[in-house]
C-alpha cells in the first residue's frame, strides 16, 4: 500500500511538471503568435484605387460607382478598402483605362465605348445604335458568349471587366432647335461619343466627343449644337435645360448602356479567390441597383424639366429613325470588318439582338403594350 501511495506521488509529480511545461510552451505560442498577429492583420488590408469617367456626385453614374466601392469594403469588413476618385480629381476622364491597364490605378468605372479609338469592338460593350436593352445586354454577357469575348478583348490591355450598371433607354437628347427630317441634322455641332457618334457623321453632323463635366460649357457657349447624356435625372443635375429646349425620345444610340467596371488583371489574379468573389459579386450588384434606380427617378426628373424649366418633349420622326437604321447598318458592317475582333463582336451581338429581340417581341414588348393600352398608360 505505502509503495502503491508514493509511486501515486511520483506520477502525480510527473504529470505536474508536464503540465507546466506544456503551458509554458504554450503561452510561448502564444506571446509569438500574438506578435505576429499585428503585421499579419495589417499585410491581409488592401487598398485600391478607383478612378472613374463621371464628374463628382453626378446622381446616378459617379453616386453608383461610389457605392460600388462602399459594398465591396463594406462586405468585407474594411479589409478591402477602395479610394475613389471621380473625374479629374486624379487623372482625366478618358484617361482611366490607360492607368488602370498600366497598373496607376486597380479599378475603373466607365463606359467602354469610350475607348473605341483602340478598337473599334469596345462599343458594343456599352450601347449602339439599334442594340440591345438593358435585360437583353445581361443575356449577351452572361449566357451569349458576351463576357468571353470581352475578356478576351480588354485581356490585351491587362484588364478584367464586369458589368456594373446600367442606365436603360436614354433620350435621343438636347437641340437648341427642332429637328424634324433627316436633313435638319446635317451641319450640326454635336457632343455623341462611341458608335453613335459613328452613325451621326453619317448623317452629317459634326460629332464632337467631351467628357460629361465639360458639356454645359460647351453648350451655353454655342460651342455645340446639342447634345447626348443620358435621361432626365441626369440632365436635369447637368442643368442642358439652361442652354437648349428641345428634348427628343427615345434614344436610338443608347437603347441600354451598359456601364463597367475595368479591373487590372494582374492586380485581381493576385487576390484570394473569395476576394475576386467579393468584387465581382459587388459589381453585378450594382448593375441591378442602378438600373433601378434611374428607372425610378427619370418619370419624376422629366416633369420637373417640363413643367419647371419649359422644356419641350419632342419624339424622333420616322423619317429621321430610318435614316438612323441606314447608318447604324454602315456603321455595323465597318466595324465588323475592322479586325477579326471587330468581326466575332459584331456577329455576336447580332446574332443575340435578333434572338433576344425576337423573344421580347412576343413577351415583354407585347404585354406592355397590352397593359397600357388597357389601363390608358
């Protein structure tokens, strides 16, 4: 019994001193780990840098870029943080896409057909003439063979792009005077960038391409003629109505803009995969809020124009949207024909505009047409 009591002692001992060894070791871990752990939290921070096309605080455009950048830091807790800068405040406006291909910037928010001087194809990644609208752009993209070969296109400038926004059906826009046949539009000094510009210096107007913080002053000047933006909530903040009254409907150019992010590629491919998770999920995000948003706020906006500040509604004449049919047709076939890019873009967007189009035809078109004529919208 004695000896069965000290050898109990013995292990009791051992068994102590285990104890506080291991303790000891792991409160070692510990201190290490904690000392680590500040620079390791600090390492996992990112920051990046967006730059956009839209000036500050425009409604819409520069407030949905913004927000784009609050969602991705604010769905990853502050560990992602994007500062944002609005055109002019830290490079120009058509100057974003070099600097983020460059590596300047991470991130973009713009419209690609902005960049069509480096090649032509990028328009049809925005809006062109008798395109595609705001729900027939996501099909494209997203299940058309849209998102592959606009990877592939804006991959040779090291950038990835995602959808992130969109503006819907935009107004033909602003004239000094009316426009009633297609010869009213020849001479004309007008701000229309992209394909649209393409379609109306067929037309005979002098297409002039300014960023969109610059075309009040260029339109109080008499510089310009008229001009193109985007719709009544829009419009009305840039304050066109002070400068020129006629307003036309609806904008053949710009049947569904889309809008979008452009990410350095090498940037993005270095983050984990739940990050490049988070930003894109951010993005298609916006792509539907801001899409809502316009189409909640432009009724509003238009009535204010009207009844506030005297503008005049005026809808495009037949004549005039035929003789943007025949252009946007020369137009198309130049392009396609510019680059074998140019050409897989063009049929592609064709080949989803007549199968989309044909579908809306007998669905969406058709009900609303329905509806309103019953209830007398």
């Amino acid at each position: 019994m004695l000896n069965d009591i000290k050898n109990l002692k013995k292990i009791k001992t051992s068994s102590r001193r285990k104890f506080i060894k291991g303790a000891v070791a792991t409160t070692g871990l510990a201190m290490a780990a904690s000392t680590l752990a500040a620079p390791a939290i600090a390492q996992s921070k990112i920051e990046a840098v967006m730059v956009a096309t839209w000036p500050k605080n425009l409604p819409g455009l520069d407030t949905g870029a913004r927000r784009f950048a609050q969602k991705v830091e604010a769905m990853t807790d502050g560990r992602i943080k994007i500062n944002y800068y609005s055109a002019g405040e830290r490079v120009g406006a058509f100057d974003v896409f070099d600097v983020v291909g460059k590596g300047d910037a991470q991130i973009y928010h713009g419209a690609e057909y902005y960049w069509t001087g480096k090649e032509k194809a990028f328009g049809y990644f925005c809006s062109v003439p008798m395109g595609l609208t705001y729900t027939e752009f996501n099909s494209w993209i997203r299940f058309a063979g849209g998102q592959q070969l606009w990877d592939e296109l804006s991959g040779k400038f090291n950038i990835k792009p995602f959808m992130c926004g969109n503006t819907g059906v935009q107004m033909q826009g602003w004239f000094r005077k009316e426009i009633n046949t297609p010869e009213d539009l020849k001479g004309l000094k007008m701000r229309i960038p992209g394909v649209g510009g393409q379609m109306m210096s067929k037309l005979g107007v002098s297409v002039v391409n300014v960023p969109g913080g610059q075309i009040y002053e260029q339109l109080m000047s008499g510089a310009i003629d008229a001009t193109e933006w985007v719709g009544p909530w829009n419009d009305e903040a840039l304050k066109f109505y002070e400068a020129a009254k006629f307003y036309y409907y609806p904008g053949v150019h710009e049947p569904g803009s889309m809008l979008s992010i452009g990410v350095n590629k090498s940037w993005l491919t270095s983050l984990s995969k739940l990050d490049q998770l988070l930003i894109e999920t951010a993005a298609t995000a916006e792509n539907e809020i801001m899409m809502s948003e316009f189409n909640a706020k432009n009724g509003e906006a238009l009535k204010r124009l009207i009844n506030n500040h005297g503008v005049q509604l005026r809808r495009v004449s037949d004549r005039i949207y035929d003789a943007f049919g025949k252009a946007a047709k020369e137009v198309d076939a130049e392009n396609e024909a510019s680059s074998d890019m140019g050409k897989r873009v063009v049929q592609s967007f064709h080949k989803a505009r007549a199968e989309l189009g044909a579908w809306n035809k007998i669905a969406d078109q058709a009900y609303v047409a329905q509806r309103n004529r019953v209830l007398g919208i």
